[in-house]
C-alpha cells in the first residue's frame, strides 16, 4: 500500500466492528457459523458473509441536514414516470441486499417516502406486488405473497416510523 498512496494519506478506522463494514452502498455483514459432526460436538467454523443496504445519510452526524430523495409528485415528471423511482430502487435493493429483513425494512422505509412526498399509495403497492411476482424465488420465498405481506407489515410499524423516518404511522 505504501508504494501506491502518498504518505500524507492516512486510513482511519471508522468502526471498531470486524464483522460489519461499509463500503459504498452496502454493509458486508459476516458472522461465525458453528459446523458440527455426527455427534453434536463443534469442528469448526465457518464464516458467513451477507450485504445490507448502507446509507451513510442515516447517521447521526447527518441528522440535521435536510436531505431530498425523491422529487415531489407535484414536480413537472408525470406520476408513471416518477413512481418508476419505486421500481428502480426495488432492483438496486433485490441486487445489493442479502438480508431478507433488510430488504423488508428498505422496502417500506422507501414506500413511507414516497407517500410522504406525495406519491399514490394504491400505484406504489401495485408497482410493488407486480414486482415482487416477477422475481417470486426472492430470499427463498415460494411466494411473492409473503413478502409482500411483510413489507406491508412493516410500513405500517409505527417503531419504523419512529426510528428510521420521524414522524406518525401513515393510516391503513
């Protein structure tokens, strides 16, 4: 590495954590999995790594700075064009998230905002299920139906609201 970057470059270690880092837009989470014989005693070990979404806007150093994601439904694109940010997001999500809980909460988290900034509730569902049904062997599930129900389930969780958007649960 010295022979690459100049001295006066220096690299701080931001977490104290090594089985979780963040690195662009994912976390590399990995964890030691425990691998036994034929008797119940531990052999060994493996290492399991998966990826969660990371948005270093989320930290707290950042909660004060008003942040803009997605334009307002009143803004010139028309409402099919501008819920299609839904559908683009879902593809970065089902690419970059390992974690079937993670990509629930990113789900709902970004369906909360768009309705927040004034997008069709009923059309992003719609957009949601339609591509849920297109990739249905996502995290395993035989059914798009599950994880629909839990996305739904969560975006109606009022600790998600209070931890990761502020504000009150939006209505049924």
């Amino acid at each position: 590495i010295d022979c690459i970057y100049p001295d006066c470059l220096t690299l701080d270690r931001t977490n104290a954590d090594c089985w979780s880092f963040p690195t662009l837009d994912i976390r590399i989470v990995s964890s030691r999995v425990p691998q036994y014989d034929n008797s119940g005693d531990v052999v060994g070990y493996v290492v399991v790594s998966e990826t969660e979404l990371y948005d270093k806007r989320r930290e707290k150093c950042y909660d004060d700075i008003p942040v803009v994601q997605y334009t307002h439904v009143s803004s010139t694109l028309s409402q099919n064009v501008a819920s299609s940010i839904l559908l683009g997001q879902l593809h970065r999500f089902r690419e970059l998230i390992m974690r079937r809980n993670n990509y629930i909460l990113e789900c709902a988290m970004l369906l909360w905002r768009m309705i927040k900034r004034g997008y069709k509730r009923e059309i992003l569902l719609a957009k949601l299920k339609r591509h849920l049904r297109m990739y249905p062997d996502t995290f395993g599930d035989t059914s798009f139906r599950s994880l629909f129900a839990d996305i739904e389930s969560m975006f109606h969780s009022p600790a998600l609201v209070a931890h990761y958007v502020g504000g009150a649960p939006l209505a049924v």
